[in-house]
C-alpha cells in the first residue's frame, strides 16, 4: 500500500469521526483538504521544495491518532516546572495535539489578549477563526499542510488586540506523552492586530521512548506596524519525527524575528514561508543546527518580496557530526513591484565528519530592478589558525574545537531578542557539544 | 632552558630552516634579526609545533623534554609562549573565556585546581593593567576589530597572565608606534626575572634599545650565520645585512 | 527629467537595431524530408557513408530516446517541440562534387561572419572548422597541425578515419542516457568537430569552430569530442550565428571533453544564435550538453562562455573532476535582452582528492528577458581537500526582467571547503552619476559600466574573442537601463 493510500483510507473511514469531535469551522475546509491530499500524494523527491527529505518514508509506518480526543492523563504543570532563570513566561502545553486547558495562567495577559485552545474558540467564535484559519496556509500548494489540515482537531490560538504589547513571553511547550507510537497534527493560529507585539517561545519536547510523528502548521498573521518574535526549540528524541510548517504573513511596518534551533530530534523538517505584503516590513529569520548520529534536519524557507521596500534577513549555521544529514533551501523571491528590497541570505556549515552530509542551495529569483540582494554559503571546517593560536595558549585541541563550534552557532543564538533565552540556549549548546545532553530528559530548559 | 641542535624544517615540501643551533639558558634574553624570508617566523612556527611546518631533522630540548615529540597545548603548558606576528581573530570566542580555558587547562596539567570565577576575573585585572588594556576588550571576542596595537598588547597580556618560562616574541614591534613600543617592552620587562627567558624576533634595533638582549643572532637563509652581543644590532641599524649576507653567501657558496 | 528621456531614446535607439548576423545564404542545399523515425535515422547514417558501428550507436539512442519525453524544468519556457516538423540533416553542399572547392556564396557568408576561412586571410593563425547547418565545411591549417600529430577534423571524417578513438571516447562523457536532448543528438547528429591532442603536445595555435544555422526548419546538432592526451595543451573557441527567422530553431548539440594526465583544455564560447526579435518572435532554442572528464591526475579545463543570443538557452557545461589535483574552471557572462530566456550555469563533480574549481557567473538582463544561474557543486566522500569557491552576479537593466541564482550544493567530504557568493543589483545611481559628472554620457557609462562588471570573464577569452565578445555586449545592452 502506498503511503498516502492509509491517510486517504483513515479520512475515508474516519472523516465523520473526526468532524463529530471537532469545531465546525475547522471541518469545514476538511474535506477542501483531503481532496488536495488525494491529487498531490507525498511529495516526492522530485519536487523542488522536497528535494533532500523522502516525505512517503517518514509517514509509511503506522501510527496511532487521537481522533476520539480522549483526555490527557497528566497534569504537564506538575510534570513540568519549567523556569527558564530570569525569563516569566506565561506557561500553556500542548499535550499531543491538545491545548491543556486546566489551571492556564490567565492573570498574566492584558485585556483582551486571548491564549487559548484553537478548538475552543473556534466553537465560541467561528466568524473570527473563519477569517484566519487556512487562509496563508493554502492546502492546494503543499500535502503536508493538507494533511494537517485534514486532520487537525485542536491546537493554539493567540489574539492580540491592536496596540496591545505583551511584555511576558507566552511559551508552549509541546509535550507528546503516549504508549504507543503515536501521530499528532498540531495547529496554531496566531493573529496580532495593528500595533501589536508578542513574544513566543515554543519548545517541543518527548517524554516518552515511542516514535513520534508530528506535524504542525502555524499560521502567523502580523498587522501593521505589529511584531511577532517566534522562537522554535526542538529538543526531543532520535525516534522522532517532525513535519512543522510556519507561514508567516506580515503588514507594513511590521517586524518578525523568528528563530528556529535544532538541538536534538530524529527528522526535522521545516519550511517556513513569509510573505511581506505591506511596505517597509522587516524580518529576521534564523536557524541552529546541531546534528549528529543519524539526525536529519531540513529547513526550507520562502521569503516572498511582494511589495517594495521590505527588508529581510537569513542566517541558518548547521553543525553536521557522526552520519547526519543537513539541508538548507532558501529561496528569497522578489516580485516585479517589489522595488528597493533589501535581503541578505547566509547560510554556513561546518560538516564534522566524513560520513555527514550537507546540502545547501540559496537562491535568488528576482523581477525587480532596483533591489539589492546578496546570499552566501560556505561548508567548511574549523579555522585552522585560530586552532593553532587557541592550543599554543595551552588550550587542548578538543576543548579548541568546542570553543570554537560555540562560537559558529553561537552567533545565531545571539539573534534571538530575549535575553534570559539566549543565556540558557548559550548553555545548552555547550552541554550539547559536550555530549551531556544524549537525549531528552523532559524539558531542558528548566533543569 | 632551551636547546636547538640541527634543527631542519620544511613547509609545503620546501625547506626553510637548514640547521639551526640554538642555546638560551635560564634569564637570558636573546634577539634573532634577519632579513625578511630568512625562517625567523618559521623557527618561532616549529618551536611552538605549528602543524604547518613539518620538522625533517635536529632536536630540540626545553627544560630537560623532547620539545618536539609534545602537542603544541602540552608545549604551551611546560611554559613556552609565542607572542604571535599576526594575532587571530576568533570572533564568537570572548577573551574571558579564552582566558580561563588556558588558565585552568595549565593549572591541571601543573595538578592545581581550577581557578574560581571571583579569583580569574581579579587576575585579568590586574594582569590588563599592565599592559594598560581596556576592560571592554576583555568582554569582546579575541582579537575581533582590535587595532594593530591592542593586538599586541593582548599578545603580552596573555603573557602575563600565562607567565611562561620561555616567551617568544615574534616581530611584536611590526606596525607599532614608540609609545605603544615602550607599552609593550615595559610589560615584558616587569615580567621578566633570572628564571625566565625571552627570544626577541625583530627587524628593528628599537625595540632592543627597550629590552635588553644578552645576546643577538643573525638568522639568514635558514641559518643562524652570526651571533655576537648588543652592539652587533646597532651595527646592522647602521651597515644594513649585506656585508652578512656576503660572508654567509661565501660560506655556503650560495 | 531630461536624463530620463535621454534614457529612454537611447533604449528605443537600441531596441531597434537589428541583429547584425541575420542574413541567409542562398546556396543549394539539400534537406530530407521532415520527421523523425528509424529510417530517418539510417538515412542519415548512410549519407554520411558511416560504419555500422555508429549506426548502431545512434539506433540504441534513438530507441532511448523515444522513451523520453521532453524536459519542462529550468526557470524558461520551452514549448512542446513538434519533433516531426523539423528536418534533422541539411547538406549545403549536396550538388557539389566530392573532393569539393567551396561554393563562393557559402564563402562569402563566412566573410560576413568574419571567419577566415581562407588561410591567406588566417592572419590570426587560427584554425577553424566551419560547420553550415549540419556539415563541417572546411577545416583549415589541417595539413600544419598534422606535422605536430594533432588531429583536427569534422567528427564525420573522424568516425571514418580515426575509428579508434572515435569507438573509444564518443558517448565516454555524455553517454546517451543522458537527457532527451543528448539522446536525440547521439541518435541524429549530423557533423561537428573533432579533436585530438597527442601526448605532451602543445597545440600550435588556437583551434576554432563556427557553427551556422541557415536552412529553414532545420535542426542542428552538432557533436564535439576532444581528447587532450597527458600533457597536452589545446585552446579551443566555439561561436554560433544563426538567420533571421520567424520561426524557431532548434540546436541540440554536445562536447564532449577528456582531459589525461596534467593535460590542460580552455573551451571558449561565443555564443550569438538568433535571440529572436524584439517582440520575442523567433530565435534559436539552445539546448546543449557540454561536459569535460578531468580524468588525468593534475588535469586542467577551463569553460568560459559569452552568452549573448538565443531565445531560450538551456546550458550547463560541467566538469567531472576525477583525477588527484585536477582543476576546473567556469567563467560565464549571460546577456539576455528582450523576450529571450537563458538558465545557464555549471556542475562541478568533485571525486579525486585535492581538486579545486571556480565558478564566476555574471547575469545581465535586460528587457523583458530572464536571466538565470542555476549550478551544482558536489563533493563526493572520496573527493578529499575539495575547494570550490563560486561568485554568482546578476546585474538588471530594466524593471520588466527577471534574475535568478539556483545554485545547489552537496557535500559528503569533511574536509571540502565550498564558498558561494551571489548578488544582484542594478547599475548604481552613484557610478552613472559619477561618469555623468565627468561628462560621460548615461549609454556610455552603461556600456563602460557593464564591460567593466564582465571583465572578468572577458579577460579570460583569447584576445580576438574578447574584441568580439567586447563589441556584442556593447550591441546587445549598452542604454538599455531604463
């Protein structure tokens, strides 16, 4: 059997289940999308966007689904103390594909701000959702984000009105807890109105030794003169895998910082697609890498210069030890009217071993004249010179070496905005280059 | 405290150094000159156990050990220290981490403990005051954007801080001006005692009117081809290296 | 305001030159009959009076190729190409007889061209394989070459005389399978050049082909092979032209390149086929296979190309670097103006140790033309000290175009070291300012301007390919920023 001929089974049989436990504004695309998973398959490697990551492979065993959304044994506020020093968040966890609505920590969030289960509001408030839900993530342009979208029952959803700043990060941790091998489908819906800033850190963690198989679809809309930081850290385990797709829509003036880091899983695959449709927008987008034994991490991004005078920053630094496999596919895209575009692209690797493999492939397509635009990429291996300079200071040549593979991932880190974050993630890539950090122990942000 | 004997080595297939005898006994300062390409940043390069250099003959003896059979860390712990020509930039790498991860990586191989957060961080002070540096440079990545002159000033401050047996310093006067000179010399000479030994490699008889060599060498060609006390680097300031280029050319009939 | 004018006469003033090489020759030429099928395939073989080896060589192609459909991907717009509405062999010199002198008028379009066909007329002591349509026309300097061994000949004459080397390397670098249009080429191509350098010779002058397209409704499909022997050296130019036609044409060619034993090869490309009208009617589809095979330890090739005609050009000549302490080379500039569409770029395959390449690419488009570089760069986990370092520029003329850079790059070594570097950007406001103000004029400062961003690559071409290549961009883009 074909690898989608399971998924187009499970809907086919499942479809009136999923729908009887779920909001009615989100079936309503369901079926949109399960006609779309039907006509495009798994992408296979022939497709351009899919090039370095066999998409039939990773969904070809069999997991099991919460359709039913029987309830979460667990309580993650108690399973979980996560304290990041000097960093309050506002805590939610998504366990599986489930927003935990038990004892949310409300009182942080100003007026108005909505943090909730996407499901919830999706009942209470439909017209809202309706405006939003797969708008940017179109079903018709990937199967992946069809699949999601097929199957999708719950997740996040974050409002923020206009000009409305939320000082404290809201965090989410993305827990998967099961028995057995288990698939989720997470969504998250995140809308900030005109003038309006948040500060997001997820954190997907395993508890459990099962396979996973994740996929997520985060669909960011970022008004006018808004700002949206998203922090990604994946730590879970070998045997994971997760398909995470983030569009990101941006409104002039607005500002986006989105960092992705890559510390420990078993499959990653991220594409990210963010579109200026306002003028003067900026973003900063980033990846950190670190991979070793058979991990395989592909980031894929878009960024699409619609209109003119936006500017966009990529920098994505991949650390390939052991038998790990590396991609990284950018491609900047400027449009005809999207004069006076600034974007600068860089992408550097440093492949540690024979049997590791790096694929990279930044690219330019440009219909506008008066642009200027720039990508470099470079694979490589420490500086010599600076090994030499380090060890004739008495510094041993392992500890050199680490020193310096901090430093390459290091200036990712100091991207990100938040301060306290940096500090921990800091030390946590040296626990990483040290090797204390061989699997996922539950949240490592906090101990 | 060090010893060379017929020490040969070549870079890329080439040979550069042809049989250097070298002897500096504990307090002595020594200064090495020579025209430009005679092995003078080479013989400091294989000294230190530069993996661009590979060594085809001789050996060479520091503080009673095989100098050459060590890995350039363990050379570096026994107590030799190369003041670089051109200082790496490591940007990334702060200088306070650098700092105590050579520190604490001598103190293990001399069986100390490491040094505390408090104790390191008063060492860098009192250490940069020497050299008069800047504490935002020890804050900023190593040798990142520095100038030419605080380069070399964080070359002796790490000197300092590392108090080696045998330092080397290879053309730290290139690219400085007097009072940046004097800087330089002063740190060296307030860290100097009858224990502990210097090579001075420079082109210039300047730096020596700053510190004092016992004894001053002539490298050319791969060869040390004269050796005489401290006027022999005001005779070159005034006569320039031909009359020794020709004595050593008819020597070695090249 | 008036700068702007001045711009945009000067533009109207360009757009409406016209390509200087679109003449037809009225010669008495012999084509088949359109289509394409086995017969077709024998037919050609037989004209040519070749062995049956090589018959059965272009049937195993055509029986491949027949089980391939036509490629869609690129960044350009190849339409479905009616495979049976093109004649696949046209002989300008079929009502000749054997042992021919040439037809004057074919002469004289070579004159038109400025081929010094005649040796008397070769003052630039180069050798020049002349190739009408599908049939090398004259070889010059044949005899003067063969007193240092060298061979250089129309590949036809090869496959009868050098059958050897002919069975040996032909379809070694690019073997049919290779692509459609490598299949369809081995299965009807037509003439082309041969070239053999014997050991440790260097070639006495610089060897040279011109290739024409002049019958309607014809393709061309030409065939390369040179084989430089340990220790050669040979420098070979390529330039094309074709007519003006309002139809297409379509160019399916290969080269196929060996490289032995500290031998060296600087392939050099002028390349002007018909870029079509300004309203993109026309043109020539340029669809080609180049590839070198640094087979020798301490091998050298060097690709420069200069890109300039065409309506859609499909081009990547690629290097296989598998000798220890090879090194390759690619140095292109791509000039697309009106309708006219070119992704161009290179492969370079890492396998032996210590290999280097270098890749310069410069992409200049103007009109409504679309300019892309698209290139590989892998390193095999064999392929140890791999360097490569690749500067990709695109420069845009006007707002109407397109620049693209896709390069794409695998590494399975850890010890490679691969560097890219891309920009695009328009001409500065600065630098013609700059030249304003010095009392250039904005077209010429453009030209100025534009020659200076290409002389990298320029400079790499033999001199009187530089001149050329100098006066075609001129031609083709100076004032054409908008």
């Amino acid at each position: 059997m074909s690898s989608e001929q399971q998924y187009i089974d499970l809907y086919t049989e499942a479809a009136d289940l999923i729908k009887r436990h779920s909001a009615g504004v989100l079936n309503a695309v369901r079926d949109k999308a399960f006609a779309d998973f039907k006509a495009q398959g798994f992408p296979s490697r022939k497709v351009e966007r899919y090039k370095y990551t066999d998409m039939a492979r990773l969904f070809a065993p069999d997991y099991g689904l919460n359709l039913n959304r029987l309830e979460i044994p667990v309580n993650p506020y108690q399973a979980f103390k996560c304290d990041v020093p000097n960093l309050s968040t506002s805590l939610y966890f998504i366990v599986n594909d489930s927003f935990y609505t038990k004892s949310l920590p409300q009182a942080y969030l100003p007026e108005g701000v909505i943090v909730d289960s996407l499901s919830h509001v999706a009942a209470e408030k439909p017209d809202f959702i309706e405006k939003y839900y797969a708008k940017i993530a179109q079903t018709g342009e990937d199967s992946i984000t069809a699949l999601n979208t097929m199957l999708a029952q719950d997740g996040l959803l974050v409002y923020v009105p206009r000009n409305v700043k939320i000082d404290r990060t809201v965090q989410v941790i993305n827990i998967l807890r099961s028995d057995v091998d288990l698939m989720v489908n997470r969504r998250v819906l995140i809308v900030l109105e005109e003038g309006a800033e948040a500060k997001f850190l997820f954190c997907d963690h395993a508890s459990d030794d099962r396979r996973f198989l994740a996929t997520q679809v985060i669909e960011a809309y970022v008004g006018n003169n808004a700002g949206l930081e998203l922090n990604c850290l994946e730590e879970t385990h070998y045997r994971n895998t997760r398909v995470s797709n983030v569009y990101i829509e941006q409104q002039s003036g607005s500002h986006v910082n989105h960092n992705v880091i890559t510390l420990h899983n078993g499959v990653t695959r991220n594409r990210l697609d963010l579109v200026f449709r306002g003028e003067g927008a900026e973003c900063q987008c980033n990846g950190c890498v670190i991979a070793d034994k058979h991990q395989h991490v592909d980031n894929n991004t878009l960024i699409d210069h619609q209109v003119p005078h936006c500017t966009s920053n990529e920098l994505y630094k991949y650390v390939l030890d052991d038998e790990a496999v590396g991609a990284f596919a950018g491609l900047v895209l400027v449009r005809k009217d999207a004069q006076k575009t600034a974007s600068q692209e860089t992408n550097q690797n440093l492949v540690v071993t024979r049997k590791a493999r790096m694929y990279t492939q930044p690219m330019l397509e440009i219909y506008a004249d008066d642009v200027k635009c720039a990508h470099g990429s470079t694979v490589g291996q420490l500086n010599d010179a600076a090994m030499f300079y380090m060890r004739q200071r008495g510094i041993s040549e392992r500890e050199a070496k680490l020193l310096l593979e901090f430093a390459f991932v290091n200036e990712v880190i100091d991207k990100m905005e938040l301060e306290p974050l940096r500090d921990r993630l800091h030390y946590l890539v040296e626990k990483r280059f040290r090797g204390e950090l061989n699997k996922c122990e539950g949240c490592k942000l906090c101990k | 405290m060090l010893e060379v004997r017929n020490l040969h080595a070549t870079i890329a297939g080439k040979e550069i150094l042809k049989g250097i005898n070298l002897t500096v006994r504990d307090g002595e300062i020594h200064a090495i000159m020579g025209p430009n390409g005679s092995g003078k940043s080479t013989l400091s390069a294989v000294l230190t156990g530069n993996p661009l250099y590979e060594v085809t003959d001789g050996v060479v003896i520091f503080e009673g050990q095989d100098l050459l059979q060590m890995k350039p860390e363990d050379r570096a712990r026994a107590g030799l220290f190369l003041s670089f020509q051109y200082p790496v930039e490591i940007p990334g790498v702060s200088m306070t981490n650098f700092m105590r991860a050579a520190i604490n990586a001598k103190r293990e191989y001399e069986g100390k403990e490491p040094l505390n957060a408090a104790d390191f961080m008063k060492l860098m002070r009192e250490k940069r005051k020497l050299v008069d540096l800047d504490s935002k440079l020890s804050r900023r990545s190593v040798n990142e954007g520095f100038s030419g002159g605080e380069k070399k000033r964080n070359e002796i401050f790490q000197m300092a801080m590392l108090e080696p047996k045998l330092s080397i310093l290879d053309e730290t006067d290139s690219g400085l001006d007097v009072d940046a000179m004097r800087v330089v010399a002063d740190g060296v000479n307030k860290m100097h005692n009858d224990t502990t030994s210097a090579i001075v490699i420079t082109h210039y008889e300047r730096l020596l009117d700053m510190i004092k060599p016992n004894v001053v060498h002539v490298l050319y060609n791969g060869r040390i081809v004269k050796t005489a006390g401290p006027q022999l680097a005001r005779e070159i300031e005034q006569r320039g290296y031909d009359w020794i280029k020709e004595a050593a050319d008819a020597a070695f009939g090249e | 305001m008036e700068e702007k004018n001045e711009k945009n006469a000067y533009v109207k003033q360009v757009a409406e030159q016209k390509y200087e090489f679109g003449f037809t020759t009225d010669v008495h030429t012999e084509i088949i009959e359109k289509g394409l099928n086995e017969d077709v395939v024998r037919l050609i073989s037989q004209k040519k009076g070749e062995p049956g080896w090589m018959l059965d060589f272009r049937l195993q192609a055509f029986n491949h190729w027949k089980t391939l459909k036509q490629p869609s991907w690129g960044h350009v717009h190849l339409p479905e190409i009616d495979y049976q509405a093109i004649s696949y062999y046209a002989d300008p010199l079929a009502k000749k007889p054997v042992n021919k002198e040439i037809d004057p008028e074919l002469e004289k379009t070579f004159d038109k061209l400025g081929i010094p066909l005649e040796e008397r007329l070769a003052l630039s002591g180069t050798a020049v394989d002349a190739i009408m349509d599908s049939v090398s026309v004259k070889t010059t300097f044949k005899e003067k070459l063969r007193e240092k061994g060298v061979i250089f000949c129309s590949i036809g004459e090869a496959i009868k005389e050098q059958p050897d080397l002919v069975r040996q390397y032909l379809g070694s670098v690019v073997p049919y399978r290779d692509n459609f249009f490598a299949a369809l080429n081995s299965a009807v191509f037509s003439d082309g050049s041969f070239v053999y350098i014997p050991k440790g010779v260097r070639c006495p002058m610089e060897l040279s082909s011109y290739f024409r397209i002049n019958a309607r409704n014809t393709g061309q499909f030409e065939r390369t092979l040179i084989i430089a022997d340990d220790d050669a050296y040979v420098s070979y130019l390529e330039g094309c032209t074709a007519p003006m036609r309002d139809e297409n044409q379509l160019h399916a060619a290969i080269v196929e390149i060996i490289v032995n034993d500290r031998a060296e090869v600087k392939y050099s490309t002028v390349q002007n086929w018909y870029p079509g009208d300004e309203n993109g009617k026309g043109g020539v589809f340029n669809l080609v296979t180049k590839r070198g095979d640094l087979r020798g330890v301490g091998s050298k090739l060097s690709w420069t190309q200069v890109e300039t005609g065409s309506a859609i050009t499909w081009k990547y000549p690629s290097c296989i670097l598998r000798g220890d302490n090879s090194v390759a080379e690619f140095y292109s500039v791509a000039v697309t103006n009106h309708y006219q569409e070119a992704d161009t770029g290179t492969k370079m395959i890492h396998m032996g140790r210590n290999t280097k390449s270098t890749i310069i690419s410069k992409g200049i488009s103007a009109g409504h033309s679309q300019n892309s570089y698209r290139g590989l760069v892998r390193a095999t986990a064999n392929a140890d000290n791999a360097r490569n370092y690749s500067s990709c520029d695109s420069l845009l003329l006007s707002s109407e175009c397109g620049a693209h850079t896709f390069p794409y790059m695998d590494i399975h070594n850890e010890s490679a070291v691969i560097e890219h570097e891309a920009t695009t950007s328009k001409i500065s406001e600065d630098q013609l300012f700059y030249c304003n103000q010095r009392g250039i004029p904005t077209e010429q400062a453009v030209g100025l301007i534009v020659n200076g961003y290409a002389k990298e690559v320029l400079n790499k071409l033999p001199m009187e390919f530089a001149v050329e290549a100098q006066k075609l961009l001129n031609v083709s883009l100076e004032g054409t920023v908008g």
